[in-house]
C-alpha cells in the first residue's frame, strides 16, 4: 500500500510541476547562466577568465547573445569570451532575477525556446546605477545531451 501510495504522489508532483526532464534541463541552465553574470565587487582575474569559458561553454559556436535589443556579443566563441570579459569587467556589481520563464521542447525533444524576464541591477564604477526588466526569447538546441543556446533576442525593455 505504501509503495502505491509513493507512486501515486510522484505522479502528482510530476504533473503539478508540469516541466518535462528537458523542460527542467533548460530552467538548470538559465540558472546557471544568471549565476555566471551576477558579481558582487572585484574579483580575481582567474575567476573572471574561469567564468567566460563556462559561460562560452553554455552556447553553440556562433550563438547571438543580444543583451539589450539592438546590442549583441561577437558571435565566433572566442570573441564571445572576450567580450564577456570586457562586458563584466566594467561592471562592479550585477544582480539578475529571471522570472515568467516558460519552456517550449519541440516533439523530437531537440530544440526548444523560452521566453523569461530578466531583471537586472548593476553599479559601474561606484555610483553608476542602472537597472532595467529585459523579457528575452531563447533558442535552444540540444547536443550531446546538452541544452545549448543558440541565441538569445532581447524583446523588449520595460
């Protein structure tokens, strides 16, 4: 009777939840992703470089990342990095909330796209203040068992 009983409540946590294993996948990597960007004051120059190649590392090769509308990464992998690093290094401290963030797998479970908001605050240079609510459309590819971004579209502000 117990066992039916934890069957029983696995199924209804499953359908409560609502996200698939790969839906579930994709929230894992935009949260990783948000932690990669956020920083909080200085910090080394190994983190920094540890950090651009793991956030690299999210992407396809010649992925588009526009971060405002209009406003986008280089495009080939190293100059990704390299743009991350000059991108981050400006900054003294960034925080990002993402919300609304809702996940759409194709049928093949091959690619899919994601629609969230993110909101950010960052301090450049001490009192530089500046802040906004960016909603972004993600489209992601699944590689080797891994969801990559192949690019990300800022909507809209506000």
């Amino acid at each position: 009777m117990a066992v039916i009983g934890v069957g029983v409540a696995l199924i209804l946590g499953w359908v409560l939840l609502g996200a698939s294993g790969d839906e579930r996948m994709i929230q894992k990597r935009l949260i990783e992703l948000t932690k990669l960007v956020e920083k909080e004051g200085s910090v080394s120059q190994f983190e920094a470089l540890g950090r651009s190649r793991k956030f690299k590392e999210l992407f396809v090769a010649s992925a588009l990342i526009e971060y405002l509308p209009g406003r986008s990464l280089p495009r080939q992998t190293g100059a990704m990095q390299s743009g991350f690093l000059s991108i981050w290094g400006q900054i003294e401290t960034a925080s990002i909330r993402v919300s609304d963030h809702e996940v759409d797998v194709d049928e093949r479970g091959a690619e899919a796209t994601s629609d969230f908001v993110a909101t950010c605050q960052i301090i450049i240079n001490g009192s530089d203040r500046m802040g906004d609510a960016v909603r972004y459309r993600a489209y992601w590819i699944k590689q080797e068992g891994d969801w990559l971004i192949e690019r990300i579209v800022a909507e809209r502000t506000g």
